[in-house]
C-alpha cells in the first residue's frame, strides 16, 4: 500500500489553515526568524572568540540549541506553507 503522505492525491486533500490564523502564524513565524536571527549571529560571533573552558562547551550547547530551532522554525514555515492558499 503506497504511503499517504508522498501520495499526489493527498496534497489536495491537505486541510488549508483559515486565512486569518494564516496571517497571524506568519507574523509570528516571522518574528520568531527575526529572533532567531539575533542568536545566531551572537552564536557565531561568540564562536569567534577564543573561550576557555566551561565557556567553551556552553557555547557548543548553544550551537546545538541553535541549529534545532532553526530547523523547527524551518518546519514551521514549511506547514503554513503546506496549508495556506496563497
């Protein structure tokens, strides 16, 4: 049985998001990148200084929290992509 969510048919059966709370998803998926924005550029400049220990491992916990919202607010904007009409 084929997978339903690779399937064709079902892209057009996707449950489009109201366009009100559409609107509203994408200021806030906006906002959330704007933020996003400001850590990882302290994150990268904070990695080009020379930190000693522990700093240095708090700063390898903050790449890696970095990385996993950034890739979170990519899905984020994917889905209201995905279920939006425009």
């Amino acid at each position: 049985m084929a997978d339903p969510k690779n399937s064709s048919e079902d892209r057009s059966i996707v449950e489009i998001i109201p366009e009100d709370l559409s609107v509203e998803m994408r200021k806030i998926a906006h906002d959330l990148s704007n933020a996003l924005e400001i850590i990882v550029q302290t994150s990268y400049l904070l990695s080009l200084a020379e930190l000693k220990e522990p700093a240095s491992d708090w700063l390898r916990m903050l790449d890696g929290g970095v990385q996993k919202a950034l890739n979170l607010n990519l899905v984020l904007r994917n889905y209201i992509k995905e279920h939006t009409e425009n």
